[in-house]
C-alpha cells in the first residue's frame, strides 16, 4: 500500500512540472481564484506539531485529519505509533498500553480530562483494572485528538507513573456547520467463518455565528473470534527415581511440561456505543462543553481444554498399569 501511495505522488509532480513547463499563453490572466483549499493529512499532522510546540510538557499528540479517520481502528494501535508507547494485544487487537515499559497499571487515561475506567470479561486481566484502561470499549470514530503526556502537569490529575493519556473526543464548533459521516464495513474471519459488521454515523450541527453547536454519534460493532491452539501449563522438575524414563538415568531431575492442553476458544464481541456533544462559546475567552458516552460490550464466550497430565504420567512409570491421565476441562 505504501508502493502505491508513493507512485501516485510521483506521478502528481510529473503532472506539475509538465503544467509548469507549459507555454505563457497557456494560461488566463482574467481567472481569479477566490480560495483554495488542500485536503489531507498535512493538516493533521500540523496540528499534531502545533499542539506539541504549545504544550508546557513533554507530550506527543495524534490527531485525527477527519470524522473516523484515525490511524487505526482502535486508538490504542494508534497509540503504538507514538515514540515509547508499547501495547498488548488480545486476539490480535489492542487493548491496554504500556509506556517506557511500565505496566498497564502504572498509566492513567482520561476522558476529555476526567478518569475513566473499564472492566474487563477475561477474569485474569481484571487484576490489571485499577488504572489500566481497555480500549475496546473506546471507538475510534468519536476521537478528535490523543495526548500523551510524558511528564506531569498542574492541571491534570496525577497517577500515571508511566504517562497520563488524554482523549478529546470532537467538538461541533470545530466541524461544518453541518457535517453528516457514517461507515458500514464487514469483517470475514477465516476461523470462525463468520462475517461480521461494523457501523458507525455521526451528525454535527452549528450556528452561524459559531456559538453553539450540537454532536451526536452511534456506533455498532460485532465480531466472531475462534482460537484453536496448543498451549504448556507450566512446568514441573521430575526426579526419575525408578530409572524407568528412556534416555533419563535413575536419580537425575529433569524439567518436565506439567500441563500440555489442546485448546478450543470461541468468543461472540458484541459492542454498542453512543456520544454526545454540546458546546456554547460566545466570547473567544468562554468556552463550555459538555459530553457523554456510552459505551457498552457484550463477550459471551466458550473455552474448553483436553489435557494431558504429563507429570503425573512420568511419576507413575514405576508404577505397575500406570497410565496415561487425560483431564477434560
């Protein structure tokens, strides 16, 4: 993708220079042209600077260059483009991040600059809900803007040792005054064969004195997961003491899989979210916003695991008609 982008760029200034080079009375004198304006990402990424260059604080800034175009799907895959931001991943998407390799835990991530928190459906990662954040539950298309602060500041709330991350959602005054966006995508996935959609839309509306202004959004997103794998369970130091283990004298200990499982997942995600946005600034030095979201998943899920006790099978070698023990979980 990135191939195609750049012949379509080298093929633009071709067209230039050849425009360029062409004959004086090619041209008319009397056309005037009242405005001009150039869509892209260079906006974006002008104001990803100008943010940077004002902030009183070591921060890095991702900016969104229109409704729904963020980066990534996710924010938190967006945030992994930000310079010591790392994040892990569930199933293939991004859920938590780490910065400057401190723990999930150890950052702080607010909302329009007020905590919020997540819980999670996995039962082993809800000992990481205390300061971590679950960006699931986060839609990329409400997302204006990302700081990431580095260093601490006055007038944010401390608790990110890592770094503290700031989501703006958008504001109506910063749009058209009438703006109408929406996106349906589908997702087949191979595994669970299974295709699923995706939908979002968003409608903003402002005065023309652009004092006041109003923001709605919808979003709707479900996905099939299945996983089949084999996964090791620990491991165990075994003391061949009959002398019974091939290739393993009597008395020696070896390092042994206590567990090998052959595991079958299958996950139904299910998540419905919703935004709103008011905004009144009638001077340049007034400006109030109030915001909602809500943001709701569903993950019904099923996991089953075939085991093999191998441990258990090497300690009863000496044993007469030990076998082989098979748990069902």
């Amino acid at each position: 993708m990135r191939n195609f982008h750049k012949t379509i760029l080298t093929a633009s200034a071709s067209v230039l220079a050849v425009a360029l080079a062409a004959p004086a009375f090619a041209q008319d004198s009397s056309t005037t042209v009242d405005e001009l304006v150039v869509t892209g990402i260079r906006a974006s990424l002008q104001a990803s600077v100008e943010a940077k260059r004002n902030a009183g604080a070591v921060i890095d800034v991702i900016t969104a260059e229109d409704i729904g175009k963020f980066p990534d799907k996710n924010v938190a895959e967006s945030l992994q483009r930000v310079p010591g931001v790392t994040i892990q991943r569930e199933f293939g998407e991004g859920e938590r991040i780490s910065v400057r390799g401190t723990a999930p835990t150890l950052n702080r991530t607010l909302l329009n600059g007020h905590a919020v928190a997540t819980a999670d459906w996995f039962i082993l990662d809800q000992f990481k809900a205390s300061r971590s954040f679950n960006y699931l539950m986060l839609p990329s298309e409400i997302v204006g803007k990302v700081e990431v602060f580095k260093s601490p500041v006055a007038d944010i709330d401390e608790g990110g040792v890592g770094a503290t991350v700031n989501v703006h959602t958008r504001n109506p005054l910063d749009l058209a005054p009438l703006s109408i966006s929406g996106s349906v995508q589908g997702v087949w996935d191979e595994k669970s064969d299974s295709t699923d959609p995706t939908a979002s839309a968003m409608l903003s509306w402002h005065n023309e004195a652009k004092t006041f202004g109003i923001l709605g959004g919808l979003i709707y997103d479900k996905r099939e997961i299945r996983r089949d794998g084999i996964e090791v369970l620990g491991y165990e130091n075994v003391t061949n003491a009959s002398g019974n283990v091939t290739g393993l004298p009597a008395g020696q200990t070896a390092v042994t899989p206590s567990l090998i499982g052959s595991s079958y997942f299958k996950q139904t995600r299910e998540r419905r979210g919703a935004n709103i946005g008011v905004q009144w600034s009638p001077t340049d030095k007034i400006d109030v916003n109030l915001t909602g979201l809500y943001s709701k998943m569903d993950a019904d899920n099923f996991n089953q695991n075939y085991m093999a006790w191998i441990t258990n099978k090497i300690s009863g070698l000496g044993t007469p008609g030990a076998n082989f023990n098979i748990q069902h979980s």
